[in-house]
C-alpha cells in the first residue's frame, strides 16, 4: 500500500531526529526498509514476535513494535540502539507509520471511487453514499481533463502528474488505463474556462520540461454534481479524440470547441460511405490533385473570397477561377456557392474521419 520509499524517507527523519536506527519488517522477517545494515539479527526473532500477544518485546539491542491494520499485523517496528527514550520513540514511530497506513489508504479508496465514477460502475445510491463516507464534496463545480503524453513507457506519467498537481485534496489524479492520466480538478475557486485552458497548458509545458514532447491535452465541460463527473469524463474522450482527426495542430482540445467534427464522429462509417457516394458518384474528395486540394483549403480559409484567396496564392484571379470551374464540372459542386461550399467542407471532413477509423479496422 505505501511505497518502499515513502518508508524509507519516514525512517530517515525519525533517525534524524532520535539518532536511534529503524527498520520496518513484515510478520515473517523480511526487511522492508533500513536505515543500517544491523537489522538481520533481528529478523529470527520476528516471526515469534508476531505470534505473541504482546504488542512491543526487547531482544537484546533491539526493541520490537508491532503495526496494525484493522487487527490485521501488517509491519513490525525494530528500533536498535540502548537509550533511556527507546521505547517511547519506538512507540511514537509505531503511532507514525499506523497514521501513514491510514492516509494511505484512504487515498487508494478514494482513487478507487473515483475510477468507478469516471466508468459509470457505481448506482446513483452508492455514489453519495461513499463521496459522503470519504469526505469528497458532492456539489462542487469539476471539470475532468485527460492527458495523453505519447507512447515513453519509460516515464512514469501519472507520477509525473501527481507531482505537477500537488497532494491538494480537492483535486484527483487518476489513470483508468496505460495510456491516458485523468485529472478531476476541483473548480470551486470560480475558474473559467480560460483558467482550465491556462492549467492544462501548464501540465504540457511541465510535462515538456521532463522530456515528453508528444503530449495532448483534452477536457470536458464543467458539471455541479459529483454524478456528473463521468459526463465531462465522456466529453474529454471524444474531445480527445477528435482532436486527433480534425484538430492535429492543437495540443489543448475542449469539448465545447469541436463544432461540427463532434457530429461527424458519431456517424457510423456506411453511413459515412453513402453519402460520399451520393456526394460525389463513387469518387473520394481526397483523390484531387495536391493543388487542387491546396486551392480548396485555401479559399475556404478565406471565407470564399476568390480575390483573398487568389492573392495568397500568388495566382491570377482568372487562374483561380478556371480552377473553381473546373472542380465544378469533376464534382458538380460550385465552391463559390455557400450550400455547396458547406457540402464539400463536410465531405472533407468524412472523407478524412473514415481515414483515421480505418486505422483500428472500424
């Protein structure tokens, strides 16, 4: 439950300030942390220790203090050294690690809750029932962020994560698969939506600045209700997603700025497929030539202004224009024209949205 090293580092600050030495054994001897190697004399005496009713016992220089979990024995304390304050230190030490145990796993049952609510594995009755019993506000304004940071298995990034956000109670840092590290940030301090975007631009330069370059950044809308929570979960998900089809170039996504590529997501593919055969008599948009498709990209940036677009093209205006009309014969669409400006802008974004599907064989 606690991490080897979290005992080790409470070894060392209660070394430092008795001067006496620690080590921390299971019920059977094994050594968990040390703060010096004179702890495997000791380590014999251990399993009789743990069968006895007695809750401390001295053996020769060592001093030994038993560590419950729900009357379950889950660490021996082993104080070596010959002082006047041994046992009362040990004792102390003994109260230290059994507070450490407690807070520990209220986190982990609080990790777990959490994961069960984004997943939407918990009835609506359990849901306030256990917020209530692990003192996790119900009616406070969230917002749910996922991280995706590339495919560095050799960084840890929810630890990384977990280290930018703080040990604030009020937000939570999960990862319900290998892939991706959920924030659920608390926004009962009255954060925006330019607050959110200002955070998660500060976890991706974080995360930039400990060597993962390959980060994207999506969130939800933000709910009232801690059942609501696994809706902005949702929410970040797709945005996500969708973010890899239609936005590349963002590295920050949220759910509200997805337009009309949220709708097109949800399409099922042959539906997909029909209408680009109905569109375009069995020809795919993304067959035109890269000119071609350059001269559409272009004049749609500039809101069909053919002179704009003829400009920033370096284009005769006559030239740009025997382009648009000879896409009009190809395509029976006329790009000046607003509805069919609209249906080939659609039609792009299909085309592209099947591409990406069949990626995972969709």
């Amino acid at each position: 439950m606690i991490s080897n090293q979290v005992l080790q580092n409470t070894l060392e600050g209660l070394k430092e300030i008795s001067h006496l030495e620690f080590g921390i054994m299971d019920a059977d001897g094994r050594e968990v942390a040390v703060t010096a190697p004179v702890f495997a004399d000791a380590s014999g005496a251990i399993p009789d220790f743990a069968l006895s009713p007695a809750d401390s016992q001295s053996a020769g220089p060592f001093q030994f203090f038993k560590v419950f979990d729900e009357q379950q024995l889950e660490y021996v304390i082993v104080v070596y050294g010959d002082t006047d304050n041994t046992l009362l230190v040990g004792r102390m030490a003994a109260f230290q690690l059994k507070g450490l145990m407690a807070a520990f796993k209220e986190r982990y049952d609080k990790d777990s809750f959490m994961k069960n609510l984004l997943l939407d594995n918990l009835l609506l009755v359990d849901i306030y029932g256990r917020a209530k019993k692990l003192h996790i506000a119900a009616d406070t304004q969230r917002v749910v962020l996922i991280i995706e940071a590339g495919q560095d298995k050799e960084k840890n990034v929810l630890e990384l994560i977990q280290e930018y956000v703080g040990t604030a109670a009020s937000d939570f840092v999960t990862a319900v698969d290998e892939n991706n590290v959920v924030i659920v940030r608390d926004l009962s301090d009255g954060s925006k939506q330019k607050d959110i975007d200002k955070m998660a631009a500060g976890v991706e330069a974080y995360l930039h600045r400990m060597g993962l370059t390959d980060v994207r950044i999506a969130y939800g809308t933000v709910v009232s209700e801690i059942k609501e929570v696994s809706r902005s979960y949702k929410e970040a998900k797709m945005a996500l997603d969708v973010s890899k089809i239609f936005f590349e170039d963002r590295s920050v996504i949220a759910y509200n700025e997805l337009g009309i590529g949220r709708l097109i997501y949800q399409l099922p593919i042959p539906l997909c497929k029909m209408f680009i055969r109905e569109i375009f008599k069995g020809k795919s948009p993304d067959e035109f030539d890269q000119e071609t498709l350059t001269t559409i990209n272009k004049f749609f940036e500039n809101s069909l202004n053919v002179s704009e677009t003829s400009r920033q093209l370096f284009i005769h205006r006559n030239t740009l224009v025997y382009r648009l009309d000879k896409l009009q014969k190809s395509t029976g669409l006329d790009l000046r024209v607003f509805e069919d400006a609209i249906t080939f802008k659609i039609a792009l974004m299909v085309v592209k949205y099947m591409r990406y599907m069949e990626q995972y064989d969709f």
